[in-house]
C-alpha cells in the first residue's frame, strides 16, 4: 500500500505520515522534508470515501482524466490558480493557467488572487508558493498551496538538510569565517534552508538571477556559503572572474567539508556539494558528439549542467532563458539543448511547425534526461486533488510552518526585491 494514502482513505484525523517503503526509497528525503514542514490538513469525509481514494483513480488510464479535470476546473472557476512548471508531463501541464520555472511562478504565486494555488511541480516549489502567498494579519496565508503527489520531491534539494548545513556553519564559525560569510541558497532548496539564509542575512537566488543575487551578497560581505547546487554556484561564479580554486566545494560528509582551513580562508565562493540529477548527466562527450553529427548547431544548457558542459557550450540560461533563446532565433536554427526531457521535447514539437520557423531542436543527450520526481504528477493525481477541492476537501496542502516561514519570507522577498 502507498504509505501516503492511508491517512486520506480511512477518515482518521491525523498528521500525514510518510514512511519508509522501500519502494519510494529516491524520493524519501524529501517526503521527510514534507512532514516536517507539514502543519495538519483536513482529511476525507467518510461519506465520499469511496469516490475520492486516490487509488480509485490510479487504477484508470491517463486519458479518462483529461475530462474529470477540465470540469473540476472548470465548477472551481476564478478560486484556482493551477501552476504548471517546464518539466511536467503534457497530459498535464496543458491545463495550466501558467506555465513557467520556478523564479517565474512564484512570481505568479505571490500576486494571485485565487484561493487555491494547485502546483504542478515539486515541494519546494509548492513551499515557496506558501511563503510568498498573501498573509492575513496574524502572518497566516490566506491561499491554500496544493501538491498534487507529495512524493514529488527534488532529488538536489533533498541533498542540504538543515542539521547538515548547521553543522558546517559551526565547523566554519570555529575557523572564523562566518564573519562577512553570506549565505545563499537555490531557490531548489527546502524552506528550513531558506530561512536559514534570511536569518544570516543572505537571500534566495534562481538560476535566472543568480548573478545579481551573487553581486548583492559581494555587496555585503567577502564570501559567499552557496546551497545547495555547486554546479549553478561554480557556472556563475566562473562567469563573475573567479577562477575554480577559489571556489572549494564543501562535502557534507566529510571532516571540515574535505578542505584545509587555508583553501577556504582563500575561497570567495564555498559551495555545497549538491547537484542536480537530470542536469548532471549531461557530458562534455554529448556536446561534442553533436557537434560532430550536426555542424553549426548551438548548444544551450542549463546552469545547472558541470562546468566542462557549460564551458563548451553556446549560451547558458534558465528554462525561461533557453525558451527566449529559440524564440527568437532565425528560421531554420537548430539546437540541441541541455535541460529536461519535457521541455526539449514540447520546444521541438511547437518549432518543428513551418508557421513557427522550422527550427530543429534536439537533447544534448538523447538517452532520456527526465527528472522523475516532475513526473509523479500524473493526471490521476490532478482529478484527484481537483475533484475533492469541488467537494469541498482540501488535499495534500503544503503548509510551513510559521516558525520557519518568518526568515524564508525574509530570503525570498530579498530575492525579489533584486
Ligand atoms: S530537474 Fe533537478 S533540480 Fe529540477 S526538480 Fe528535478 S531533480 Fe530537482
């Protein structure tokens, strides 16, 4: 049995639990994140049971979804703001209001109206919609930010726990480097980690404005604590003219982060060692095979690609970026692009149109870079959350807790304010 559901299929009052089957093994850090930061949500009526378990829906394909949830969303009208990130499956992103990343949405999150914000994308994302959403006067957010599937975590987030991260600070302190030290963290980070930065002085960046959230933390002190991707961290501090060896990477495992007090009292930016699965599968190997294969092509990746991949490649940029850069390129470009399966497929599919330039677009690396964690959202998982709203029933809410939303808040709204 998934150990999600049973606190939704039988009417028992509790906190949702989360346990440890094996089976959902990769995505458990983050459901451990989840329940912490998780306050309690109200639970099925027992008289609906039977039409709202989740597993009445899992067992139906995919296509008998489309039309449950175009009539859930459209009885709820104006009251949902349905998300939907870059990297979510078609059968789903299509019924978006708004499609965008990560920077883009909660952008679109914190000046909504609607009561319902539905996130079609990962926790910490749905987290980030809870902090920026619009508060009463007692600090509470007024909207309600639902996750379809809590299982969809993100594996780089779930790489910087908090007790983790204390600990380096600690282990910092005692060489006396936290002094002018500002930390800064990926927007791809849980909301105890943002806090942990706003209550530091530092912010929240993402892959679009990092430069200018790095500029703003030189700005205030001499080095930078980077969370949780090193990759994103190393690619713009390369891009700003520090060289590699001053930006060591501190490992959580290891004894002072694996690096001698002399190499981190040189350092300008420590990075944390933390990466993305999807985006660090991309070699430089794939780009010079394309290279080879398709002369005059461009290679655009994201930031969150190794540096040798970016490095090699034409133009580096955030999912919203590498869109603006197909756009508008001339008619017949072709690229081959290092980001999530999803999206290179759907740019492809839109651009192969004549009426759209002909353009050819391609993945850097054609053996499937699909973040797994995007696509548990599943259309099943979308009727279901939508059709108890209907009824009346909040599921899987992402609540932060209020302890934590003070300095999260604090991170992001620095964030934004750049
Ligand atoms: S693509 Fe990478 S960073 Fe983005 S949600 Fe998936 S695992 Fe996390």
């Amino acid at each position: 049995m998934n150990p999600l559901q049973p606190a939704f299929a039988f009417n028992i009052p509790v906190r949702i639990f989360l346990g440890t089957n094996p089976e959902i093994a990769a995505g458990l850090k983050a459901e451990h994140t989840v329940v912490s930061l998780l306050e309690e949500v109200p639970v099925a009526d027992a008289a609906t049971e039977e039409t709202c378990s989740l597993e009445n829906y899992l067992a139906l394909p995919d296509h008998t979804m489309d039309d449950r949830i175009a009539a859930a969303r459209h009885k709820l009208g104006s009251q949902v703001l349905m998300l939907g990130h870059h990297y979510q499956r078609d059968e789903v992103i299509r019924f978006a209001d708004a499609t965008g990343d990560s920077y883009k949405l909660s952008k679109i999150a914190a000046e909504t109206d609607a009561k319902y914000i539905v996130f079609c994308g990962v926790h910490f994302m749905a987290e980030s919609a809870d902090l920026l959403g619009r508060q009463d006067e007692q600090g509470n957010t007024i909207q309600q930010v639902i996750l379809p599937d809590l299982n969809a975590g993100c594996s780089m987030a779930d790489m910087a726990e908090i007790s983790q991260v204390e600990a380096a600070w600690e282990s910092l302190e005692k060489l006396g480097l936290t002094d002018g030290l500002v930390p800064l963290t990926y927007m791809n980070s849980t909301a105890a980690i943002k806090a942990f930065c706003g209550e530091r002085g530092g912010l929240v960046c993402t892959s679009s404005n990092a430069r200018r959230a790095f500029e703003w933390a030189f700005e205030r002190g001499k080095r930078i604590f980077f969370l949780p991707d090193q990759h994103l961290g190393r690619n713009t501090g390369h891009a700003m003219g520090l060289s590699l060896d001053r930006m060591p990477v501190w490992d959580p495992w290891a004894l002072q982060g694996g690096q001698t007090r002399l190499s981190l009292q040189a350092s300008r930016i420590i990075l944390w060692k933390g990466h993305c699965s999807v985006h660090q599968r991309f070699l430089p190997s794939h780009v010079d095979q394309v290279r080879a294969k398709y002369p005059g092509i461009q290679v655009i990746v994201h930031p969150e690609c190794r540096w040798e991949v970016c490095q090699k490649a034409d133009a580096l940029g955030s999912t919203e970026r590498l869109i603006q850069l197909v756009e508008e390129s001339p008619e017949g470009s072709t690229f081959a692009i290092g980001t999530e399966i999803h999206l290179v497929n759907r740019l492809a599919k839109r651009y192969a149109r004549p009426e759209m330039g002909s353009k050819k677009i391609i993945t850097l690396d054609d053996s499937g870079c699909l973040c797994t964690t995007m696509y548990r959202i599943s259309p099943q998982h979308l009727a279901w959350a939508l059709e108890n709203l209907v009824e009346g029933r909040v599921v899987n809410q992402i609540s932060v807790k209020r302890s934590v939303k003070k300095w999260a808040r604090v991170a992001l709204d620095r964030m934004l304010e750049i």
